[in-house]
C-alpha cells in the first residue's frame, strides 16, 4: 500500500498535556458538562488552559463538541470513578452511548487535557458475540483484507468498543497495490466507485449523505464514516458501511433491502486516506455506547479456497462463491 489506511477514529482526543499530582476537582467537570448540554461550546473553550486554547482553536472546539452532541446527545448523568495519573475520570453516561470522561488541570484551574473514549467498565459488556445472521460479502468479485483480525497487529480497529471487528477492505492490482499509477486522484484506485451490495435481508436504519470524497492521502475526521448505510438484521445487529462515494448511495432510511442489493459505490469521505469500504456490525445503532459483534461470512473463498463460517483476517482475499 502507498499510504497508511485508516478507516474511523476509535477515540475523539482533544489534548494531553495533563500535570502530574493534581488534586481532583468537580468544578470543572460540573461547568463542562453544564456548558457542553446547554450547547455554550465558547464558555468550553474559555475553561482551557492557554495551551489547550492553541491546539484546539474555538472554531475547533465548537466543531468537536457539536459533532459530538449530534452522535451521542446530551450528558444525562456523570459519576468520578477514579484517579489516573494525572485525570480525574468519570463515567458519562450519554442520550446515545456512555463513555470515560477524563479531565486533567493545571494549577490555575484551567483545563489542561480532556478526552472522550468508550467506556468499559462494569455492566457495559454485550450479550452479542458473533453474528447469528447469515452473511454473504457486501461487493463483487476479489477483495484485499486491509485491517482484519482480533490482533492489533492484524486490525488496528481493537481498541475500540463498537468497531473491535471492523474490516477495511480495498482491492489490489497484480503488482500488490491497490492503485493502477501513482495513486494520486480516487479514479486511480481500483475500489474506487466499485458497487457494494447487501450482504443479507435486511432494513435501511440509518443513511448519512452529502460529505465530499476526499484526496487521497488526506482525511476527514470531523466527519468519521463519511457517505454511510446502517442495516438492522431480525436479529437486531447493526451492519455499518462506511466511506461511500458521494452521491452514490441508492437507499433510504426505511427500505427493506434484500441479500445482494445495490447499496451504492465504494469511495473515499469521512476519516478515510484511500478509496476503501470499513465494514463492522454492532449491537446498538449508534456507534457511540455501541459493542462490536465478531462477523463471520456464510460461504466464500479465501485465497482461492472455500471457506465456511470464516471471519476474514488481514492480507486475505476473499470473494463470495457465486
């Protein structure tokens, strides 16, 4: 591959830069939280320390925190939980997901280092480990595992809660890449506007439009998985595709799809450096407070060799038995 391929932020990070020994306080988590549900994202970035203020300018700041009002709501309720290094951490619970809020300050009571990060403690685990759907792949024809596997070798995707599972898929030429000459334009990557189908019956729960391809080489990550379908199963998993081309994109919210349904084409918006599909399931519909379910394919071949019931690893090829 020509680039590193990164397919969705795991984590939303603002800054660290978090002193050693300090002592917890709740008035800021208070005022955060307070400004943060009442959407003031001006009076957020006035509690930053100077440091934080020039590594995530206002515009920045009112930017993140609206995009995560809009994926995960409002903060319905937040508890300190513990100590660690330098944070005071606390379990946020979420309108859509629960997460570690940890905040770190400095010694003029300015927030000095803030993130975000699924929460994984006690009570958030998921009944759902695989799938129970039957599974064909969602494309035609031969496709390259980019980042797959339980590994963090193998798929840099497992540390995060609702996209542990995930593949990143792309298609490579006889010489190994996934690009026909120097890579530099989305036409000149072979997945590049390749049809993605519906990998079984399912309803359209969720369709994100209108976000712009992007160079390769360059990301988006203001907007995570770009051009998006959500699929719910009867046995209520949610089958996330991401990265679509723009405009591309056949359904709509509501439509009850078929097993092998032009969905739309591969393309390269959101959080994306190269012309890619991320493909994942997870047990809730939206990617915040969700969990990752492990996906295994009915029947395909793997390196040219059929195999049943098998979850992809990366540096495989794999192509749906016709």
């Amino acid at each position: 591959m020509k680039r590193l391929l990164s397919a969705c932020i795991c984590f939303v990070l603002l800054s660290c830069k978090g002193q050693k020994d300090i002592s917890r306080n709740s008035v800021l988590a208070d005022r955060l939280v307070s400004h943060y549900n009442q959407k003031h994202y001006d009076s957020i970035f006035y509690l930053f320390s100077p440091e934080m203020q020039a590594a995530l300018p206002l515009t920045k700041t009112t930017e993140f925190f609206s995009q995560m009002q809009d994926g995960s709501g409002s903060i319905i309720k937040y508890d300190f939980k513990e100590k660690k290094e330098s944070y005071d951490r606390y379990r946020a619970e979420f309108a859509r997901g629960t997460y570690w809020l940890s905040i770190s300050q400095n010694a003029k009571d300015k927030i000095d280092g803030l993130y975000f990060i699924d929460y994984d403690g006690p009570g958030e685990q998921s009944s759902m480990i695989r799938n129970k759907t039957a599974l064909s792949l969602p494309f035609s024809g031969e496709w390259f595992v980019f980042w797959g596997g339980d590994t963090k070798e193998q798929n840099y995707h497992v540390i995060s809660k609702a996209q542990k599972n995930a593949f990143d898929l792309v298609i490579t030429g006889e010489n190994g890449k996934s690009f026909k000459t120097d890579g530099d334009t989305n036409e000149d990557y072979y997945a590049f506007g390749q049809p993605l189908i519906a990998p079984c019956d399912a309803e359209v729960i969720s369709v994100i439009e209108g976000v712009k391809d992007n160079i390769p080489g360059e990301m988006n990550p203001s907007q995570l998985t770009g051009n998006t379908v959500v699929l719910k199963t009867t046995a209520n998993e949610y089958i996330l595709l991401a990265h679509f081309k723009l405009n591309s994109i056949l359904v709509k919210k509501g439509d009850a799809v078929k097993k092998g349904q032009p969905l739309g084409l591969c393309g390269n918006s959101g959080n994306s450096s190269e012309p890619h599909l991320h493909f994942h399931i997870q047990d809730k519909e939206y990617m915040a407070g969700a969990t990752g379910i492990k996906c295994f394919f009915e029947k395909i071949l793997v390196n040219g060799v059929q195999k049943n019931d098998h979850s992809p690893v990366r540096k495989e090829k794999i192509k749906n038995i016709q």
